[in-house]
C-alpha cells in the first residue's frame, strides 16, 4: 500500500515508518523537516506543517496513496486538516490516547470511579483533559485545543480507525523514564525516592505498537472501529522501575518515602486510587495483534538509552536528596 504518515520522524512515528517498510509499503513521511529520521532507506519526504496540507494537496495526490496514518493529530482541527487533504476512498488510522477514558480524569482527581482493565467501551472523559497544559515534546499545537475525542470523533464519522495508545516506550523515545538514563549516568547516584509504586498504568513498546497500527490500516473491515493497543502484563510502576535499573546496570536503591515528600517527577510511584490499566483483547482477536515479551522490550530500551545519554541531561536531584534526608531515620 502506498501509505502517507504525517509525523513519521520521531517516537512511535519512527517505528510506524519501519514498520511500513518491513512490511511491503510505500510510505509518504509527511513532517515539517525539523527532525529528519536518519537511518532509513531512501523514502519520499513532503515537508510541510500539517495545518497547511491544503497547500500541498497536488503533491498529495500525485502520491496516489492508499492509506493515511495519522500520528500527529492533536485536536480537532489537526483532524479535519488531514482528513480534508486525502481521497475518501484512502484507509485511515489515526492514533488517540488512553486519557480519553474517565479513569484517566479520576487518577488526577483521586476518586475511584472505574473496573478493569478498560475496554473500548468503558467510560469516555466528560470534560477536558486534566492535563491539557502539557504540550508534548516535538509537537506543535494550543494546549487549550488539545482533545483527542474530537480527533476520534473526526476519523470515526470518516470511517477511519482509532488506535488508543498507552505509555509508549522503546528506542528513541523519552518514556522509559528518567529512572534508567539519570540513574545509570550519574555512578555516585545510589538511592532514588519512591512511594508504594503500585500504580497500574498500561505499557507499549513502540514497535509493537507500530505493528498494530499496521494491522488496523490492512484490514478491509474495520472503518469505524476503535481498538486499544497495550501490553497484556502491566508491572506496577515500582516493578517497573526495578526492570530499568536492572537492565541500566544501575547499583541504584529505591527508597520508600511518604507521599508527600516525593519529588513531582515521582509522585507516580505514589497511593494512586485509581489504575489507568487497559485491555487489548480487542485487536488480538480482530487484527491478530501479539506483543512482545515486555521485561525483555524494557531491558532493551533501557541499554538503548544509557548507551546515549542526552547531551544536556544536567537533571537537579536536590529535591530527591531532600526527600531522602527528610524520610532518613533520626
């Protein structure tokens, strides 16, 4: 299939390409020639900011593509943009988010509202997303616009597919944490705060991820449908952490604090009522989507990020040390 991928440089956009690739398609990689993705066999590039496809609509369709994945549509707007840019007749899959699910808005607020794991038809979010503010690195859109239902939304009333994501981790992207790269690049580091860490929250390496997007955009029966993409064992985020400094090498303690003095990049680790763990039964059933081993696939990513740190990783640890002085015994 001859395949655009608008935001295919960087993260799960990367691995969708690779995937693409390995797979027998042609991919378009639509991006605004920021990040351009080295490593890759020589693929077409149409530089251009998403909102301005409109411009670009010749170049589009002498591509003559097949299908559309969509992996940069943050709003509503982005949406409709894209949407307007390719034939009716094209595939389309789009990637949403599982903060799109009430449990998400109840884990902010501390209330307990929702069983699990979550499906594709538990309950959605009645109002903004709590953290709407957050603009994630590398995009470009108004916090105030960010809403993935109406991305949905959008691609549903089309007939394109949903694909809701969880954390995404793997090589080259930033969410295996700072628990691997800054424990395993700082050797004098050997005690990190920590809270209970029981906190369910569903996981996926990129590449498998990539893989069942692949899967939603080949199969010729899904238009319409909605499909969460994880991995089946979710680790409690302590046991999580414990894999990545394992796999870092790192000679690290996780140290048990109150909740309150944890550091705000670790609250994570503390008393959260509500989990944020999804099901992907789904797309095993309908797309044959299987993931990977996740221990191995975190032991992977975690070597991948020590092997290079940022350049400019200059993280303060000052509030971990307070929260360790504060919880030491007198």
């Amino acid at each position: 299939m001859r395949t655009v991928v608008l935001g295919g440089t960087r993260f799960i956009g990367r691995a969708v390409v690779d995937e693409l690739l390995s797979s027998g398609h042609e991919p378009l990689v639509v991006h605004r020639g920021e990040h351009e993705p080295g490593g890759l066999p020589d693929v077409p590039h149409l530089h251009v900011h998403r909102r301005q496809l409109a411009s670009r609509s010749s170049e589009l369709s002498a591509f003559a593509p097949d299908g559309l994945i969509d992996l940069s549509a943050m709003t509503g707007r982005d949406a409709a943009t894209a949407l307007d840019a390719v034939p009716d007749g094209v595939r389309k899959v789009v990637a949403s988010s599982i903060d799109v699910y009430r449990a998400f808005s109840s884990l902010w607020e501390g209330t307990v509202t929702d069983t699990l794991p979550l499906t594709e038809d538990s309950p959605l979010r009645s109002g903004p997303p709590p953290d709407r503010a957050y603009v994630m690195e590398g995009y470009d859109y108004e916090p105030a616009e960010y809403e993935k239902l109406d991305v949905e939304a959008a691609y549903l009333a089309r007939g394109g597919v949903v694909c809701r994501l969880p954390m995404v981790y793997g090589p080259t992207t930033s969410s295996v944490g700072r628990t691997s790269c800054s424990a395993a690049s700082a050797p004098a580091r050997r005690k990190i705060p920590t809270g209970a860490g029981g906190f369910l929250w569903s996981r996926g390496h990129a590449a498998d991820l990539a893989r069942g997007m692949r899967l939603a955009l080949e199969h010729p029966d899904v238009g319409g449908e909605v499909f969460n993409l994880c991995e089946s064992q979710c680790a409690p985020v302590r046991l999580w952490m414990e894999w990545i400094l394992d796999a870092a090498g790192a000679a690290a303690e996780l140290v048990r604090v109150p909740d309150e003095l944890l550091p705000e990049d670790l609250e994570i680790t503390g008393d959260i009522a509500q989990h944020w763990m999804t099901s992907a039964e789904k797309a095993r059933e309908t797309l044959g989507w299987v993931h990977g081993d996740p221990q191995e696939h975190v032991r992977d990513s975690a070597r991948w990020h020590v092997a290079r740190p940022p350049p400019d990783d200059d993280h303060d640890f000052a509030a971990d040390e307070r929260a360790l002085d504060a919880a030491a015994p007198a």
